[in-house]
C-alpha cells in the first residue's frame, strides 16, 4: 500500500548499518522538520554522530525538505555535512529524484527518511525508494501538518495491527 512505510522507527538515528544492508540501502535522503530537528531548530541528539558514522560505512545522504526557509534546511546540512534540497515539494517525485542524481544512487538504494506519510512514504514509495517513517520528534507543527495527523495516526495503527498480524501468522 502507497501509505505504507517499508519500516517504521522511533528516530532516525535508531537506523543502523544492518538495516540498510539487509535492504540494499547505500543512501539515505533526510527530512528536516520534526525528523532532524525540533520546533525550535534543536538538532536530535546524536544525528551529527549517527550520521558521520554511517558516511564512514560508505552510506551517502542527502536532505530533501518541503521547507521554503532555505536557511534553517542549509543550516542543519551544514551541521552535518550533507547536501540539501529545499523545497523539494514531496510527495512529487521531484525533489527525490535531484537528490538521487546528486548521491549517484539507483532509486531501490535509497531509502526515504522522514516523519510524515503523506509527503515522506508516499513520496518515497511512488520513487520506488525504501521509505521508513520516524515518529515526529515533538506534536508541535505548523497548520497543514497538524490537520493531517490524525488521519496518519489511523494509517499508522492499521499498519501496525497488520503487521503484528502478520508476525504472528509467521511465527
């Protein structure tokens, strides 16, 4: 199902190398806003570290935000050292589709990071990218996202009781 994430985690940093070798993932393209940092602009804690980590594995990354604020977006890319894009209008293709030219990826090596359904999943999965949900970092949101919460929340508890179904037929 489009609405569907490949995986869904608690923080971006909760992914690790095996997850992404078990899936053929060589690049990660990043959300912004309530994925990597706060309301107030805090970056997660520890993203600079996980990051730098997973670039010395050989992990490329790249940020594609909705943000028009090209300056918050250039300052968390410059925090870690990646390249961005701002405005990238997801869940249209493209954005996701310059930031796969500049990490020189085919589209089922990257996976999609971000904390919202209907711009991160289904702009990662309409690519063909592996896209894994985050919980947002904070309920705090601006106007549109938080319309679009609750109707994710029930996306999100209908993924989780198939999947726990799932499971449990597998066991």
């Amino acid at each position: 199902m489009i609405v569907y994430p490949k995986l869904y985690l608690e923080k971006a940093t909760d992914i690790t190398e095996e997850m992404l070798l078990e899936n053929n993932i060589k690049g990660i393209i990043l959300d912004v806003d309530n994925t990597l940092i706060y309301y107030n602009k805090d970056l997660l804690k520890d993203v600079d570290i996980w990051c730098r980590v997973l670039q010395e594995k050989g992990i490329k990354f790249c940020i594609v935000s909705n943000s028009n604020k090209k300056e918050k977006v250039k300052m968390v890319a410059e925090k870690l050292k990646i390249p961005y894009i701002s405005f990238g209008m997801k869940p249209l293709k493209r954005g996701l589709n310059k930031a796969r030219k500049i990490l020189n990826l085919k589209n089922e090596e990257i996976a999609v990071v971000g904390d919202q359904i209907f711009t991160d999943v289904i702009g990662a999965n309409r690519s063909k990218m592996f896209s894994i949900l985050v919980k947002p970092l904070e309920t705090k949101d601006i106007l549109i996202t938080r319309i679009k919460r609750p109707f994710e929340e029930a996306i999100i508890h209908k993924y989780i009781k198939q999947r726990g179904e799932k499971e449990n037929v597998h066991k």
